[in-house]
C-alpha cells in the first residue's frame, strides 16, 4: 500500500473495507500495520496519505479507530467513507469528527430520513464541517434487503446526488452555500492536501 503512495504520483491513500460483510475483517494490529505504510508512503512523497476506509454497518465499524489514534496514529489519514448508513456508525462517526477525523456522508443514502437530515444534525451537532465531506458512491453497488437480511434488490449509486444534496441543503434548509458546497470541493482537497 505505501509502496503505491510514494512511487505513483496520482495515488493518495489505499481503499479498503471495514466492519461489512465484504470486508477482510483486519484486525487493530493489522490496520495499524497498513495504515503505517500509507502514511510512511505520503511521508517519504510528500503527500498526505490516507486510508480511505468503506465502512460496513456490523458493530464497532468507526469506534476501531478510537484505539488506532489512541495508540498514536493522526487521525488525518484515517477516512471512513457511508458514515450515516447505521445509526450506531454514525454516532461513531461523529465522535471521530469531534476528535480531529474527516468523515464521509454518502449523499445517495442514509439510515436518517434524508441525507439533508444527516448534515442538519451535523451542523446542530457542532461538528467540525470543515472535516466533513460528502460523495456520491456514484456507480458503487447499492444493495436492498428484506428484514431477514435477503437481498431483494440491486441499484447503482448516482453520481448526481451531491448536486441534489447540496440544492436541498440551500433552497429547503436555508444553510449557507459557504457552508454547504465546501463539503465537495475545498474540504475534500484540503484534507487530502491538494490545491
């Protein structure tokens, strides 16, 4: 994983999965161990380095990181991605905002009511905004389940839900565009390091 940081200048960070049923299940020790290599890839090609981390809705999904930071790892390259899909993930995630952690909103779905309801509760939550950014798992496989846990559908992501986001946001909840469209754009770079 750092290996790709430092020798290819395009690449940011590593993606992997957490606390889902697809994921790899890796341990503390063993995302400590990734998450070094990242970070020690950015180090040495002066960039960032991030590991951008697609969670999953099992128990203890952002929580992990609590220890990794408390062990010494910033919580900077550190990126949970689909933070509101559970409510338990997300009050995870808020906490991880509130200790110096960027958090992802996947604006094409929530377990809120609406994805503007995830970023209203944010903003009267106090998060930190300026490490809160949205996307819009545009092509990723969205999945439907019946209460037995039977997948029953099968959708794509659009990629056009964070304009949809970012218009509800304005227009209906009256937030301030300042406020609202940094979450795609300077937010995102800036805490990636990029211009």
């Amino acid at each position: 994983a750092g290996s790709d940081v430092f020798w290819v200048p395009e690449v940011l960070g590593w993606n992997m999965a957490v606390a889902g049923k697809r994921s790899s299940f890796p341990t503390v020790d063993g995302l400590l161990g990734i998450l070094s290599g990242v970070r020690v890839g950015g180090v040495i090609a002066g960039k960032v380095g991030v590991l951008h981390v697609h969670m999953g809705a099992l128990p203890d999904g952002v929580a992990v990181f609590a220890e990794i930071v408390d062990r010494g790892m910033p919580a900077k390259h550190i990126r949970p991605s689909h933070c509101a899909r559970d409510k338990a993930l997300f009050e995870q995630a808020v906490v991880f905002n509130r200790n110096g952690g960027v958090i992802d909103i996947t604006s094409g779905g929530t377990c809120f009511s609406t994805p503007a309801a995830v970023i209203r509760h944010l903003v009267d939550e106090k998060a930190d905004m300026g490490k809160v950014v949205i996307s819009t798992d545009g092509g990723g496989s969205m999945p439907a389940f019946d209460d037995k846990g039977n997948m029953i559908g099968l959708r794509t992501g659009s990629p056009a839900t964070n304009l949809r986001l970012i218009r509800e946001l304005v227009t209906t909840d009256g937030l301030p565009l300042e406020l609202v469209l940094p979450m795609t754009t300077s937010n995102v770079a800036d805490n990636l390091g990029l211009d």
